[in-house]
C-alpha cells in the first residue's frame, strides 16, 4: 500500500515592528500559503508598504497594509513562488531607510537591467535579498536584462551567490555562510579603470 502524503500543514510567521520602526526578521524565507502577521510595538501608527517587484506577482495585492499601534494585522502569502521588498513607513515617510524582504518559495526577488549595454541602468538600485537557510530555503536573485539580445556583465567586490552570478539570466541563490549585508556591483571590472557606469546595491538580510 502507497504511502499517503498528507500536506504540509501552513505557518504563521510573526515580524515585529520596534519602537525605532525596524522590522524583526528583517528578512525571511516562508512556504506558499503561510500567513505572516506584523505585531506593531512601534507607539505609532504605520503602514507596511510593499514594493513591486515586476516581473514577480505580488506577494500582497493590496500593496499597503495599515498597522495600528499596540496590534497585529497580516494576511497569507499567495500559492505561489514570489517576493517582495516593503518598507515600514510613519505618516507617508519611510523609517530606517532600506527595505525589507519575505520570499516565499524560491521567489526570486528581480533586478531588471535597462537602457543599453554601454550605460545600463539597474531597477531597483537597492534591493534586499533574505539570507534564508537549508530548512526554508535561500534568498534567490535575478538580474533579468531588459535590454534586447543583451547579457550584461556583473562585476562584484564580493559575490554573495553561489554560483556567482556574473551576468544577467537565471535566478541564483545566496551562498551558504555569506554574512548579512550590502554587497555592490557593477557592469565594470574591479579595479575600475574609469567611473562606474552602472550598478546597485543588493542587502542580503536575516531571520
């Protein structure tokens, strides 16, 4: 007799928002269908405010989740391979100033390369990438050119995927032991001969 492959039953992941508005976790790796719930100890009134991250679905359709001070308001993430930067902003303005991260599944997270291959630009300049683990799975990346029959080089003073990614194409994964952080990088070698052309910022952030 076959086994039976009961589901996997769903979880519910908790970020707390602090009185100096910073999100814990900053970064985290859920399953398709999980809830995630922000507990809100910030003694104000904020809003979760989440990024697109085009081409990826969005991990919130509504995009903007109001929390009121001293409560908790979330919702379940969608059935799918998704994710999404948010930031936690007061009256309009965003506290702390780098986003944060929730992948759900092998998401990935997106970089699109436009413009031409002499002078790309890379949207977004700043983007946050959740270190993830062997149990949940790791922050995945994709820098995806936009820029037609174009690879684009990436250069990296540190690479913190494995394999590295070394030009636009596939989602890749965050290398195991790489250490939360900023990572820069850009479309011309180290060291650079001339000014950087283009390039951005990847934030690798933890649980």
């Amino acid at each position: 007799m076959a086994a039976r492959h009961l589901p996997i039953a769903a979880l519910t992941h908790t970020i707390s928002i602090g009185a100096d508005f910073t999100a814990s976790p900053a970064g985290i790796v859920v399953a398709q269908g999980d809830t995630v719930n922000f507990t809100n100890n910030s003694g104000s009134d904020i809003t979760i405010q989440f990024l697109s991250n085009t081409p990826g679905q969005n991990i919130y359709p509504n995009m903007s989740l109001p929390v009121t001070k001293g409560t908790t308001a979330g919702f379940t993430v969608p059935n799918a391979n998704c994710a999404a930067n948010y930031n936690v902003t007061l009256n309009g303005q965003v506290m702390n100033g780098t986003p944060y991260v929730i992948q759900v599944g092998s998401g990935p997270m997106y970089v699109l390369v436009t413009g031409s291959l002499a002078s790309p630009d890379f949207n977004p300049a700043t983007v946050a990438v959740p270190l993830g683990s062997a149990a949940t799975g790791m922050g995945y990346l994709q820098m995806q050119s936009q820029i037609p029959n174009v690879v684009v080089p990436i250069y990296w003073t540190t690479d913190p995927f494995n394999p590295g990614i070394t030009q636009s194409g596939p989602a890749q994964p965050v290398k195991s032991g790489t250490s939360t952080g900023s990572y820069s990088y850009s479309n011309t070698p180290q060291p650079r001969p001339h000014a950087m052309v283009g390039g951005g910022t990847v934030i690798i952030k933890s649980s």
